[in-house]
C-alpha cells in the first residue's frame, strides 16, 4: 500500500474518530445552566429599601 492510501485513509478515520467524539459531547453536555437564584428576606428596615431599590 502506498503512503499516499495510507495518509488518506488515517485522515479520513481520523476524522470519523473526532466527529463521533464532538457529536458525543454535543449530546452529554448541557446547553443552559439553570442557576438558582436564592434571594433571602430582607430583616432591616435598610435591607428592605434597599431590596426595593434593587428590584426596581
């Protein structure tokens, strides 16, 4: 076999490896993160202006 066949065909599977690999990745990780936000209760009456600030 010559070392031309050669190249092209580990080029080619090469190619196949590494798309199968994106494509498994594209599948396994998520697109969005959801973040929870946690907002607690304001306790002071500074807390509470400044909350309502903050919302605005």
């Amino acid at each position: 076999m010559s070392d031309i066949k050669l190249k092209f065909i580990l080029s080619v599977l090469a190619g196949i490896v590494f798309s199968f690999i994106f494509i498994l990745l594209a599948f396994a990780l998520p697109i969005k993160e959801k973040k929870q936000l946690i907002i607690k209760k304001p306790k002071g009456k500074l807390e509470q202006i400044s909350h309502s600030l903050k919302t605005k």
